[in-house]
C-alpha cells in the first residue's frame, strides 16, 4: 500500500521480514532498548499482546515477525509518534494484526478491558522529572522523561490490564531497579527473569530486561549478561545472531 511520507520523515529497513519503519530523525527514533525488549519478550500461538508507550510501533512490529501472537495492540500518548505508527503497519500490510491507540496510559480503562491481554510489554520513559530539560514540551522529552506517564503508571496499569498468569516484559535502567522490583511485586506482577545488559564487558550495565508474571510465584532466574559491543562499532556475535545486527 502507497504510505506518504510527511516533511522530514524517512522509512528505515528493519531486516526483519521485508518490514520497515516510518521515523522522524529530528523527533524520536527507535534505540537499542527497543530492539532488545522485543528479542527479549516472548508470546505464545493465539495471545493478545499489548505494548505500552509504542512510540513508532517499533515492538509490535518486531513482534509480529518473531512470534505467533494472534494480535498486537501499541497505547501512544503523541498522536504524531502513533501517526507514524499507524502509517507504518499499513506500509507492512499488517493492518489485521497490529492496531495502534493514540490515548493516555493513564486512562487505559477507557480503551481496554481488564485483564484482557495475555502479554504487555513496555518501553517507558527513564528518566525522573523534568529537570534539566530545555523544553518538556518536546517529544523527545516526553519519551525519554517521567512527563506524562510514571512508572507507577506503567506498573499499576499493567497489573489491571494483564490476565493472571499472564507476562509483562519491561526494559529500563538499572539505578532504578530497587524501586522496579518493590512496584512489581505491590502490584502482585512477581519478577521470574532478568537480565543485565552492558555496552561493553569492562562497563557498567546501562540497561535491565525483567519478566514478571502476575501472580507468580516468587523465583527470579538473573540469565547471564548480555553484552553489546565487543569492541567500538562491532557487535557480540549474540547480538547479530538473536536480535538481528
């Protein structure tokens, strides 16, 4: 189907099925987390597969190609990142299994049932408040800052929103993650797995990959590290076997 690109916009290879992305370079383009959380994340022949904050739509669509969901819904608060979205699972073909939802996480109750999705997954914004930031008002302020959506959005809305048993899967970083734990487990969403991932072997992880399970029971698995880079611009061979570099 003919997509028309707006000012500025480009479509980007995702070398995944013949699938490609609509992005803007100037707003917010998709990262290494993104990439990440959708090899980490896994969905079973037949789920309902939620993705929290989608931006572009970069999981669901990576999602689509790797697994056997039945069908992917992306929240996005930014009508203009949920545009794209919207424009770029048309340019795939994929209107019959991804949906896009411009709203408010905060207000999720209005768009979605409870506990009607088997896996959620999220790429929240990191940061904490908006200190700093020349302009909270920019979109790349909004994805990356606590603007408009906390983590205790994310977690609480995940907890209504997941069927018990069900799985959510969240990358984030890792000063954060006493205070991801202790949310997780208020909401009864009990941590299984985690993963550290580190840009290089010598370095400090700059990332975190957990799956929590609502309900579960309490067990975490901490799977080995995962590291990026084995030396400046080439990538572990895990990296360009698993996710595709």
């Amino acid at each position: 189907m003919a997509v028309v690109l707006k000012d500025r916009e480009r479509i980007d290879d995702l070398q995944r099925n013949g699938y490609r992305i609509i992005q803007h370079p100037e707003k917010f383009c998709f990262g290494m987390d993104a990439v990440l959380l959708s090899g980490f994340a896994t969905a079973r022949q037949g789920d309902l597969v939620l993705d929290l904050c989608t931006g572009t739509g970069i999981i669901p669509i990576l999602m689509e190609a790797r697994t056997e969901a039945a069908h992917l819904t992306g929240l996005e608060i930014q009508e203009e990142s949920a545009d794209m979205a919207r424009r770029s699972v048309l340019l795939n073909g994929l209107e019959e299994k991804i949906d896009i939802v411009t709203g408010d996480i905060r207000e999720a109750g209005s768009y979605f049932s409870s506990a009607s999705f088997d896996v959620i997954t999220c790429n929240p914004p990191y940061m904490i408040g908006q200190h700093g930031l020349p302009n909270p008002e920019a979109p790349k302020a909004i994805a990356r800052h606590e603007i408009l959506c906390t983590l205790e959005d994310v977690v609480s809305w995940t907890a209504r929103l997941l069927k018990p048993g069900g799985h959510f899967y969240l990358v984030h970083r890792p000063f954060r993650l006493a205070e991801i734990i202790a949310a997780l487990v208020q909401h009864r969403l009990e941590p299984k797995r985690m993963r550290l991932v580190y840009p290089y072997v010598d370095k400090e992880p700059n990332m975190v990959l957990i799956e929590a399970v609502r309900g579960g029971k309490s067990r975490m698995t901490v799977e080995k590290p995962l590291i990026i880079f084995k030396e400046q611009g080439v990538y572990t061979e895990e990296i360009c076997e698993r996710f595709g570099f």
